[in-house]
C-alpha cells in the first residue's frame, strides 16, 4: 500500500510539473485524490501531498488545502492572466487537410450560435504559380493588438501571458476592434445568441468567451484560458487528428501538440522557416505558421470538407 | 427712420407657421415616428435587423454620422471665417449656418448611438474612456463643437431676443420667454464690448475645433490598416469635404427660406453668387483633395489596394462612385462658374445635387473597404459579402435626417432667420427711442 501510493504521488508530481506551472499551487485529479487519500487508514493523521512550486522546489502541503482545479477554477485574475506565461501557438500547414475538428470542437465548447466561426480554415492561394493550401485562422493574439489600441471603453485587454480578451460586460458593440482587426477573427454578435440553459445559465467571466455570449457585443477566440487554467490545451489543438496546431509558451520555448509531442520552438521555428501572417503591419502576433512545404497530406483531401458559405454547423430543425 | 426700422422688425420677426409649415411638420414628424418604431425593434432584436455584418460591419448608420458631421462643419466656415475676415456681405445668412451647424451636430451625436450596439452601457466611454481610442477622442471634440456652436447661435442672438420680446408684447408669454433669454440685453456700451468681444473670441475658438471634430471623425478610419482608409490624406480630404457638404446645405435652407418667408429684400442674387462663388472654390479644393486620394494610390496600384481601386473605378461601386464625383462635383463646378449658374434656382439645383453626391460619397467612403479585408472572405453566408441597407437602416436613417430638419424647422419658427440687430446696424437703421427704452 505505501508503495503505491509512493507511486501515485510520483505520477502525480510528475503530472503537475509536466503540466503547465500556473505559479499557483495546483492539485490534479480531485476525484482520483479523494480516492487515494479519502481512505480512512488513519484518520488521526492528516495526510499530506508533495507538490512543486514554481520555482521548481517540492513542497508538503496538508491535503485538505488543495483545490480540486479540475472542478474550480484557481482564482488567478482574468484582466492580468497567468503570471510568468506567454502563450503561443504554431500551426504547422503542412499537415492541414481541412478536417476541420478544430472547428466544430471551438464551436461546440464555445456555444457558438452564429454564422460566423472563431476559427476558420481558409483556402488560400498565395500566387497563381504556388500549390492552394488550407490555412487555420484564429486570433493571434498580437502582441501589439490593434484591435485593444481603438477599444473606447478598456473592454478588450491584453493580458500579461499574451492573451487578448474581450470583457462582454463592458463591450458598447461600436464593432471599432472590428475594423482595425487585419485578421478578420471578430465576430458580432447581431441578435440574441440562444445558446441554451448549460451557457446561458454559467456565470460570466472573461476568459471563457462565449459561455454566455451578449447580443450587440464582439466575440473571438480566447485562446482557452478555462483549458490552460486546468493544465490541458485549447480545444482546436487537441481535437485536431492530424496534430497541426502545437500550443506552449514562449518563455520555455517549448510547444506542444495533441498528441502530446512536444518541440523546442525556436527551433522548430528556425527550422521550418516559421513566420507570422502580415508581418509588415507590426502586429506582432502569438500564432506562428509553418509553411506548407512537404506536406504529409493532399491539399484535394480538404476539398470534400471545404465549405464556402458555412462555418458553424446547426443542429437539425434550428 | 422710425417706419424703416419697425419694418425690418416686422420683417425678420419670427412667424407662425401657415398650413405649409404645419403640413412639413406632420411630414417630418411622420418619418421620425417610423424611425423610431424601427429603432425600438433594432433595440429588441439587435443590429440584425439592418444590412450590416461581420464583415460589412459598419453600414450608413456611420456613414450618415460623417455626414453629419460635415454639414456641421460649415457653422465655422460661415460664420467664424467670413466674420473674422471681416467680410459684411454674409450677414443674413450667419444664422442660417449656425442652426445648420446646431442641427448637424446633434444628429451626428445621436447618430453614433443609433450604430451601438449596446447602446445602453454609454456611459461606459465615461467610466472607462481610454485616451488613447480616436472614439473617445470624437466623443470629446463633438461635445466641445456642440457647446461652443450652441454659444455662437446664441450670443448673437441676445439683442435679437430683447427686440423681440419688444416686439411680440402683445403675446405676454412670447414676451416673457424672449425677455429671459435676452439676458437683460438693454445695449449698453459695457454689454455691447462683451458681446462682441466674446463673439470674437467664440469665432477663434470654434476653428480649430471645428477642424478637430471631422479630422477626428477621418482618423476613425485612417487608424486602421485597411486598403482605401490607409492614407494620409484623410483628415484634409475630409475637411475639405465637409466645407462642400455643408455650404451647399446652407444654400438649400437659405433658398427655401427666402421663398418661403419672402425675404428677396435680405437674401439676394447677389447673396446667391457669392455663395455660389464660395461652392466652386470649395467643390475645386475638394476635387484637388480627391485627386491626391485616389489617384496616388492607383499609380502605385498595390495588391490590396488595387482591388479596392478597382471596385470603385469599375467594379460594383463604380456607378456610385463616378456619379457622386461628377454629379456631385465636376458638373456643379462648371455649373457654377458662369454667372447664369449662380441664379438663385440654378444654385439651388445644383446645391441639391452637391449634398446628394456628398451623402453618397461618404457612403463610398465607408463601405467598399469593409468588403475586401486582408484575409478572403470565406465561412460565412453569401450575403455577408456584400452590404445592402435594410428597409429598417433606411427608415432610421431617413429619421435621423428628418430630426435635423425638424431642429432646423424648429428654431427657424422661435428665432429671427436673419439677425436683426446686425442687420440694422449694417443699414444704419436706429432704434426708436420708445422700443430703445424698455
């Protein structure tokens, strides 16, 4: 019995260090805890659990000071996001068949309602000489957003872990952010969303955009703060079969993809000539691209999933 | 002298509406009712009941906002330059630019909230305005220009309220009010040093802020990186702009309140030739500006910017963009330039046609960009790629252009449409003494 919860507690210091390092004491498993420790071997000693901190020392704390972050969110401040973070993606076109999962998995955890999609998987053509290509567009979470430059009111922030927001509560809906966005990525929302009870009836905060969405405000892809906050990755990268997107921080240079590989990104970078879209305007997004030079998967593939005029797929009789 | 005094009293006092004032009332109130009951379901179902979406995200909600502010605008010009350089002739239409000026300001304010939204959390640009948004800065210099061109329609209008409360002594009420809002003007030499000191410095004042309200409104779009609103050019382009949209307003209600209120002894032809001089240098600086915007660009023709010149030049908007510079400018410039042209019903015509191009152009201005953003447009249903106005964007619209008119119809009705005071001054009319007394 000792031995395995030696083992447990190994597997689970490991988990917490592999995942992401919020800086905030973070337990996982909290069913898997109250399982393992719950047992009332010996109820007059309180049971203690091994965690890393920060800064990498491990640290005994008593198990019933642990947060289950699985059901609760740690309470870091969704204006400031997490400290000693930058968020950064990579998208690796040459494995973009247009599946399309990245799409409907956004969609569904966002309750998206509308017409228009968070994430969309362009087909692009650069010249008329080079192979078309599909192109997965989300917000890129410039690091000089020009859409938080124009906001009036402070209702779209950047955060200091790179992530730029939308505060729905503040939002006046004069689309401004719209128009100054190069990317297209804003998304209005023109009438009332209907999104159901499970949205609507979950209490608001920033760094889960959608859940609920406001008639007469602007929405956009989040980077899934709620997901990071939990130690998983956004849902367009887990939910992509063929591993395009890689999700990490820029700080560890370390990305990491659905499958759970994980790369060094400067290098990865360096390699694969990595570049960011509209460069010259000196937006300076958080989404890098890899181009799409030998590809693992035929463009022609795409083709049978490419939707021109749709990107939100409605249920049946809606 | 006495006689010729009591007539230009009589002349320029305000009058009571005949059955045409009360029939144009009805008709404008008419269009704002329809306008607002339009504007209640845009409250209850959002902005998806107009033409506007992701992509065409801003529609003529914005683009009749710059209107507005252009036709503000002409307020300084009119007023403020004529006055400083001390130019006589534009006396009897001081006024006139002022309520224009007072009318399109206001429209434009309300207009901008019309396009929101949500426009029920304002008071968030107060709350959490940032400096840095070219909105806030909008909201700023708006409410400025609004304050200082309420004081410039009203200080010179403080003698004018003391004769009229004079004058309609049989209405007690009439009277009263007009007596109150004389300020006790009684034409002292005191008051009449602030008057006109305070009037000069208004004139000084309202310039740059009056430059600062369009520029501000061209920088709304200049601060973004798209094709077609990327330029430098932007603030002067739209100034000059403005001065043509708004004088050629001026001549319009000037035209029809010199029919209707037969005021030829006040407003004459040679009234109408200057202005008509004024609108061809306006329409020729204008066309200069246009020429840089457009035809700078086009030499140099680069990716984004080509589509964008190509749907203008040729492409959907090319029916659009050519009749509003040539029916809108060119073809009044040559109008203008002979003297028949100028004839108060020519000028009337073709002011007419000027501010029509001028609604339109700003429309060209607005909307064509939004149709080619960076990325193609895909994803989204076909009708999101192009913007058509819905019937209930029109109707707002059509309100909102109706609540200026009604401001206008409304302040003409209680105010003197020509100073008086001035007027008899300039044509050495004195006051009686029995008038002058009380």
């Amino acid at each position: 019995m000792e031995k395995e919860k030696d083992r447990e507690q190994k597997s689970r210091r490991s988990f917490v260090g592999q995942g992401l390092k919020t800086g905030l004491l973070m337990a996982a498993g909290g069913a898997l805890l109250a399982k393992v420790f719950g047992k009332p071997e010996n109820p007059k000693q309180e049971e203690t659990i091994e965690l890393m901190s920060m800064d990498g020392s491990l640290m005994k704390v008593p198990a019933s000071a642990i947060e289950h972050s699985h059901e609760t969110k740690s309470n870091y401040n969704p204006r400031e996001g997490f400290p000693n973070r930058k968020f950064v993606m990579v998208v690796d076109l040459a494995k973009c068949r247009n599946a399309r999962k990245c799409q409907s998995s956004c969609n569904k955890n966002h309750y998206i309602t509308g017409e228009n999609a968070w994430i969309k998987i362009y087909k692009m053509q650069d010249t008329e000489k080079s192979a078309p290509y599909w192109q997965p567009t989300l917000c890129q979470h410039c690091d000089e957003p020009a859409c938080v430059k124009v906001c009036p009111v402070d209702a779209t922030f950047k955060r200091r872990d790179g992530i730029v927001l939308i505060d729905n509560n503040r939002c006046i809906g004069c689309r401004f952010c719209m128009a100054a966005c190069p990317y297209s990525v804003r998304v209005f929302n023109w009438s009332d969303p209907w999104q159901g009870d499970k949205a609507e009836q979950t209490d608001y905060t920033p760094d889960y955009a959608g859940v609920p969405s406001q008639k007469g405000t602007v929405d956009k892809c989040d980077f899934c703060p709620h997901m990071i906050d939990k130690g998983e990755l956004p849902h367009c990268v887990s939910a992509c079969p063929n591993d395009v997107f890689s999700f990490g921080d820029l700080y560890e240079d370390t990305v990491t993809n659905g499958s759970g590989q994980s790369f060094k990104l400067s290098k990865l970078l360096k390699d694969r000539a990595g570049y960011r879209l509209m460069e010259n305007l000196g937006t300076q997004p958080s989404v890098y691209y890899l181009p799409p030079a030998d590809r693992v998967v035929d463009f022609e593939e795409g083709l049978k999933n490419y939707t021109e005029f749709k990107s939100v797929d409605k249920p049946e009789g809606i | 002298m006495n006689t010729a005094y009591d007539q230009l009293v009589n002349d320029l006092a305000p009058k009571k509406f005949g059955w045409r004032g009360n029939a144009w009332m009805i008709f404008l109130m008419v269009i704002i009712i329809a306008g607002v009951y339009s504007y209640i379901q845009q409250l209850r179902q959002g902005l998806s009941v107009t033409g506007m979406r992701d992509y065409a995200l801003w529609g003529i909600y914005i683009s009749n906002f710059v209107f507005f502010v252009a036709v503000s605008l002409v307020g300084s010009l009119i007023t403020a330059i004529l006055r400083l350089s001390n130019v006589h002739w534009n006396t009897p239409l001081t006024r006139i630019a002022e309520i224009v000026a007072v009318a399109a300001i206001i429209m434009a304010g309300l207009t901008i909230i019309i396009d929101m939204g949500r426009p029920d959390r304002m008071l968030n640009l107060f709350a959490h305005g940032r400096l840095q948004s070219p909105i806030i800065w909008d909201v700023i210099v708006i409410s400025t220009y609004l304050v200082i061109s309420l004081m410039l329609l009203y200080y010179p209008l403080l003698p004018d309220f003391s004769i009229l409360s004079n004058y309609f002594q049989k209405n007690t009420r009439l009277s009263k009010w007009y007596g109150r809002l004389s300020l006790n003007w009684t034409g002292t030499d005191k008051q009449r040093r602030i008057y006109s000191s305070s009037i000069q410095a208004l004139s000084i004042l309202i310039i740059p802020v009056a430059f600062a309200i369009h520029t501000v409104t061209a920088w709304l779009f200049e601060t973004t990186y798209r094709p077609g609103w990327d330029s430098t050019n932007f603030g002067p382009y739209f100034i000059a702009g403005a001065f043509v949209a708004g004088t050629s307003a001026v001549i319009i209600v000037m035209f029809v309140l010199c029919r209707v209120y037969s005021l030829e002894k006040y407003i004459t032809d040679e009234h109408c030739d200057m202005m008509g001089k004024i609108l061809v240098l306006l329409c020729l600086v204008y066309l200069y500006f246009n020429l840089n915007e457009y035809m700078m660009p086009t030499y140099k023709s680069t990716e984004e910017e080509a589509v964008h010149l190509r749907s203008l030049f040729t492409g959907q908007y090319a029916r659009l963009f050519w009749t509003a510079i040539i029916g809108g400018l060119v073809v009044p410039v040559i109008v203008l330039v002979f003297p028949q042209g100028r004839k108060p019903v020519p000028l009337f015509i073709v002011s007419l046609a000027v501010v029509l191009g001028a609604w339109w152009k700003r429309y060209i201005i607005v909307i064509p960009t939004l149709s080619h953003p960076f990325l193609p447009i895909q994803g989204v249903p076909e009708s999101w790629r192009h913007y058509s106005p819905t019937w209930m964007e029109w109707s707002i619209t059509f309100a909102t252009l109706a609540s200026a008119l009604l401001i206008i119809t409304l302040l003409v009705r209680f105010l003197p449409i020509i100073p008086i005071h001035e007027t008899a001054e300039e044509r050495n009319i004195v006051e009686s003494p029995l008038t002058n007394s009380l």
